[in-house]
C-alpha cells in the first residue's frame, strides 16, 4: 500500500441513507441507473449500513481501521486484493468479509455489481 494521494474524483460515494426503514428497496433498478465507480448507502441496520457499489477497473489499496467490511457480489465478479494473500474471487452470490485492519483492494474486470455490509461510521475510501 503506497503513501501517496488518492485521488478521489473518479468516486460517485453517497454516505445518506436513502431509503431509510419501511420502504421497498429495488436493488435491480438502483444500479441499472448508475455507472461505475458508484457507491450508495441504501439502508441503515441497527450500528450497520447496507451500501450499493457499482464498480468497474481499481479501487485503491486501503484499510478499515475499526470496521470489518462484507462485500456481497450480485453481478459481475469482484476481485479482492489482500496485503501477502492471493487474490479472492467473488462471483454472483458469493461474500467475502475482509477483518478490520486488513489492507485490501477491490477490482472488477467488467461492471460489477455488489452490496457492501458495514459500520455506518466506517470511511469507505479508507481511513
């Protein structure tokens, strides 16, 4: 992981809940309607959010201090980078949870789209 600058500007990233409680959340139609490198908080589960990615190409390499980070592919495939591990392969309907501390990446080789279960304090570009 470098220590240089991150370039945030090609990151669409929404921290509001969009949806709140008590409303239908069409998933399918949220990330038709957006382009990659897009991410949403769509609804807040007691001390977590529930955030929509659509990714495509890198993110870069981070970590979460205090937060474990679950990602949840739905379409496409999500590689994850891991510090000293092999890279993890994430297809349809597969998750992966990477531990709080872990420096990590993700990558999608085409448009993806995945859920993301996190604290809803955590900072998805890194802390």
């Amino acid at each position: 992981m470098g220590t240089d600058k991150v370039d945030l500007s090609g990151y669409d990233i929404h921290l509001n809940d969009k949806y709140g409680h008590s409303r239908l959340i069409d998933i399918d139609a949220e990330a038709a309607s957006h382009q990659p490198w897009f991410n949403q908080t769509l609804t807040t589960v007691n001390d977590s959010v529930v955030r929509l990615g659509i990714l495509q190409g890198e993110f870069h390499w981070h970590k979460h201090d205090h937060e474990d980070e679950l990602f949840l592919t739905l379409e496409g495939e999500l590689l994850l980078d891991i510090e000293g591990k092999d890279t993890v392969a994430i297809g349809p309907h597969k998750a992966y949870t990477v531990p709080k501390g872990v420096v990590h990446r993700t990558r999608a080789p085409k448009r993806t789209v995945v859920l993301m279960i996190e604290s809803k304090g955590v900072v998805p570009t890194g802390d």
